[in-house]
C-alpha cells in the first residue's frame, strides 16, 4: 500500500461549536497511581475508584515496545490519504471514522479507528498483528484489575467480574484515536480549545487508555472541577464505567471526561473497553450490598443499556434512565 503524504482530513473552519471557551484547566499532580507490583495495590484501586473514578496503573507488566508498535502502526494508517482511509469505513459503528462521534450529532476535532476487540477484525496485517498483541495484553490487564477490586471489596468471588470480561461472547471494543494538531488555534486566546472528543462517561465496565506523551484528557473530579492529566507515555489510565458503576451500586462512579486538543502536538491515544456479554443482567454485586441495601438501579441487560447509549448524545448522563425513582 502506497502511504501518501496527510492531506488535511479536518477543516478548522467547521470546528466553530467545538471551539470552547473555558478557563484554562490546572494540571493535576493528585492523580491517583498504582503500583501494580505493591500488595496494597487493591485497596488503592478501589480508594481511587471511589474518589476518582479514575488511576493511573504503574509497574503493570506491558511492554511499552507493544504500545510503541500499535502506536507506529496506527500512525501510519492515519498518514493515508483521505479516500485510503473512507475504504476503512465500514457501516457504523465499526471502522475508520473523523470527525463524527456516535451517530446523534456529535463531533470532535479527531479521526479514529473503533474495532471490535472480541475478535478483531481482519485489517492490514502489521496493524492487526500488532493490535492483537497490544488487545491480548491489555484484556489480561483489565482481568487483572477487576479481580484485585473484587478482592479490595473483600467479595469472595474473585472473578466475579472477570468471568465477564473473559467470556468468549464479552462485548469488548477498542480504539485508537488520533487528534492531529490544530495550529489554527495558536494565535487565539489562552481561553480557547479544541475539542477533541467531547465529556461523557464509557457505558462498559472499565476502559484502559495509552496516549502518547500529549497532554488533553482531562477529568471530572466529585466536585465538578475539570483537570488535566499529566501525560505519561508508558503508563495505562483506567476509567470506571457505567457499569461498574452499577455493579458496585454507586460505591464506585463512573468519571466523566474529555479530550481537548494540542495546538502544536498530534495526540494518539488506544483505548480497550471492556464490556460484558450482551446477554448479561446488571445488577449490583451480592457481596456489594450491605444489609438491607437495595438497588439503586432498575434490571437490564447490557444490550439494553448499550442499545439506550447508542441513541444518546455524548454528553448525556445515561445511567439516570435506569435509576429507580
Ligand atoms: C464512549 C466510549 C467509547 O468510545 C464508545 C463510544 C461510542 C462511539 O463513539 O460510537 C458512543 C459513546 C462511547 C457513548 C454514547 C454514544 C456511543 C458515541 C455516542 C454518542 C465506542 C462507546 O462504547 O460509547
């Protein structure tokens, strides 16, 4: 495959209602970090999943070799010409896709690839091996996680939530997104951004992000406060998601975030989401409940909450549907 030189696959002058003026967001130094290899590593995660929604995982045992080859291979998907690209798209949600987000309207300075990680598909066979290789690792690392939470939670099922991620019919995805630097914005005032990728939380269980050294996520904190996250390039972010959040009957919550964009530097960043089989009731874990402690939440199944996420915006709080009044 012949790789052409990028022709601008953005046009900065239909980004006016992305261009968002808010105060510029302080870097947050209080990012909560775990040490896979410390044996308190459980309790923390669920310390930070609790006040934050959100960690970063250090010392987790994936070669940064596998995130620099994905990240390499992806580029060079990116680098194709637009009408290279448009042969990747494939009938939505799956495939290459820029600038639109979901299919209710949403749109972000961003192109992307979005696969399904359970099995992924067949695409150019560098990138696909070296997908592979990156989803084999990070799906281990996400089983890993959700287990030192069910022990964290003193549950006696350690893989009460792993089974789920592990299930030969999960309904895991991935993606790889690609902010590309949007030098347009640099002679505007400190107060202007781009967004990338608009707030909102992941419906699945729990999402695993690797970026390149970009900063542009930023997090929600429980106070409402948006902060960015110090970019580090061999460390992996892991998000709770709607789910979770359900799981573990509001103990945990699900962070809201988004992604603005660098005037002068590309961001690349690859996400798992890690998702239950289609067919799974939600329900808050047994061991979660204290006595007496019912549901705050409705019964569905994951088909029906991804079903109701689909034909949500972005920015919807989705879960409040499945909330018992
Ligand atoms: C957010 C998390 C994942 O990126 C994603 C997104 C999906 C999409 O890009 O198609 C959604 C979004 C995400 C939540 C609400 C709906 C669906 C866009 C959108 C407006 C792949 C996912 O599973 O949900």
């Amino acid at each position: 495959m012949v790789v052409l030189s990028q022709p601008p696959t953005l046009d900065f002058n239909q980004y006016s209602l992305l261009r968002s003026t808010c105060k510029p967001t302080a870097s947050f130094a209080d990012i909560p970090e775990i040490d896979l290899s410390d044996p308190n590593a459980k309790f923390h995660i669920v310390k930070a999943c609790e006040e934050f929604g959100f960690f970063k995982l250090v010392n987790h045992g994936v070669p940064v070799e596998l995130m620099t080859k994905l990240e390499d291979e992806s580029l060079c998907f990116f680098k194709l010409s637009k009408s290279e690209k448009d042969k990747a798209r494939t009938p939505h949600p799956l495939g290459y896709g820029s600038k639109n987000i979901g299919s209710n309207g949403d749109k972000g300075w961003i192109e992307y690839l979005l696969l399904n990680a359970n099995p992924l598909p067949i695409f150019s066979h560098d990138f696909l091996c070296a997908a592979t290789e990156y989803v084999t690792a990070v799906k281990k690392l996400s089983c890993e996680v959700v287990e030192l939470i069910a022990e964290g939670l003193k549950m006696e099922r350690r893989n009460a939530i792993s089974k789920l991620l592990k299930d030969e019919k999960a309904d895991c995805c991935f993606r790889v997104n690609h902010y590309p630097p949007c030098p347009e914005m640099q002679g505007l005032s400190g107060l202007n951004n781009m967004i990338g990728f608009g707030e909102h939380t992941d419906p699945q269980i729990l999402s695993i992000l690797r970026s390149n050294n970009s900063t542009g996520l930023q997090i929600c904190l429980r106070d409402g406060a948006w902060v960015s996250v110090p970019a580090d390039a061999a460390a992996f972010f892991v998000n709770v998601g709607d789910v979770l959040q359900v799981m573990t009957n509001g103990r945990f919550k699900s962070v809201k975030h988004k992604v603005v964009v660098d005037p002068n530097r590309e961001r690349v960043s690859m996400i798992y989401f890690g998702g239950p089989p289609l067919s799974e009731k939600i329900t808050p874990l047994p061991e979660v409940l204290k006595d007496g402690e019912e549901s705050l939440y409705k019964e569905f199944t994951w088909w029906e909450y991804k079903t109701a996420a689909y034909k949500s915006k972005l920015a919807d709080y989705r879960l409040g549907a499945f909330e018992k009044s």
